[in-house]
C-alpha cells in the first residue's frame, strides 16, 4: 500500500491563476479530509469529504475554494483566482470507513506558492 | 469552540533526559486526543491517542480531564526522537475533523 497520495509536491502560481491539488487515498479508504498549513501554524481543518458526499466543510473559506472526491479518482482541492495569502501548504489525509479504527493517515502535502 | 494549545513551540534537552511535551485542550464535551509527529523529510504520523492507553516509541501520554492536559512523556529521550510533535482533539470517536495545536519542535542532543 502505496500510503496517500499528493500532487503535485510544489505548485507555483501567479495571482489571479487557478490552483488544483490532487489527493489519492489509501486503498480501502473512504474518507477524505484536508488541511492547510500556514507558516509558524498548525494544521487547520479544510474539508471533510466521503466518495461524492461532502460530509463536513466548516473550514473551507466561502469563496473562490471547493472540493470534491468523486466516484472515479483523486480528491481535488480546487482553488480559484490564488492571492499570496494561500500560499501555504496543503496536506491531505485519509481514513477507513466507520467501524474501523479512525486513524487518519497523512499524504506528504502540496506546498503552494503564489507570487 | 475548541482549542488545542501547545505552550512551547521549541524543547531541546539532552539523550537520556526526560521529556515532555505540554498540550491544554479546550472543549466541552468528550474529547478523543492524539499525539501525531513529523520526523524530517516524513509525512505526518500519529504517535498514540488517549483512547488506546499504550505506550509507543517509550511516549506515554494521560488524559487528565480536570486540568485538561494531555501531556506527552518519556523517561529517556533518544536522538531519534528529533521531530516536530503536534496534539490534535476529535470531537467525535476520531472519524471527523482534528483540531491541531501549533507544534512543538523537539530536538534531542547527544
């Protein structure tokens, strides 16, 4: 099991330009979540997602971010319209469907930067 | 609304040391609270969780609700200890969102 999946590593992009970063879970996982990670902070809850269910997006700023985790295919965190205040790094995680262990288990993040 | 604190964002002590690494939550139902770690060049990994009561690595961690602290302990730090340490709270049995604290970067000296 290849673990979770994140691409690109590192994304450049010019203001105004549209950003995707793509999550593959582990195998077997159904639960998708991301977060973001600012310089000097923790990890902030983004948006939890289950196979074309967004079951939680508390964390999501109102515009210009969505998500989704489709049937078919990677999780995609899509961002529209970047300003240098996204640059940050983008980490996805996934976990088991219910009834297993909760565990989530941590792709090695897109690191984002805008200019 | 909750909040996971770690009041040191450096630690560095010395091989065969004690350690611990202080974390305060705040919230005000039941919490489930987890110790993840990020060695250099790794992704993200959890280290234990409070529900599990187990030791891994030598890290042991209590729950302690009154002063709600979940303080992450070992007797005798090894080198490879080295790693940033981040405590993060689920509301809800761990199968929703974490909440994480800031990171504490531990650094083990020979």
């Amino acid at each position: 099991n290849a673990g979770v999946m994140q691409n690109p590593r590192h994304l450049v992009r010019r203001r105004g330009q549209e950003a995707r970063l793509r999550c593959s879970p582990m195998k077997g996982h159904s639960h998708v979540y991301w977060y973001r990670q600012l310089p000097e902070e923790g990890l902030k809850f983004m948006v939890y997602l289950q196979k074309e269910n967004i079951i939680d997006e508390s964390g999501m700023p109102k515009e210009r971010f969505s998500a989704e985790f489709p049937k078919e295919g990677p999780s995609i965190l899509r961002i529209q319209q970047v300003v240098r205040g996204d640059s940050a790094a983008y980490f996805c995680a996934s976990s088991p469907p219910e009834g297993a262990t909760y565990e989530q288990y941590f792709g090695p993040g897109t690191r984002l930067t805008v200019t | 609304a909750q909040r996971v604190t770690q009041p040191e964002k450096l630690l560095s002590v010395f091989k065969g040391a004690p350690v611990e690494l202080k974390c305060n939550y705040s919230y005000s139902g039941s919490p489930e609270l987890f110790w993840y770690v990020q060695y250099s060049r790794q992704r993200l990994q959890l280290l234990l969780r409070h529900i599990s009561r187990e030791s891994i690595k030598g890290f042991t961690a209590d729950l302690n609700k009154g002063e709600t602290s979940f303080h992450l302990k070992k007797p005798f730090a090894q080198e490879e200890d080295s790693a940033m340490y981040y405590c993060a709270l689920s509301a809800q049995g761990g199968s929703e969102k974490l909440v994480f604290g800031k990171g504490t970067k531990l650094t083990v000296n020979p």
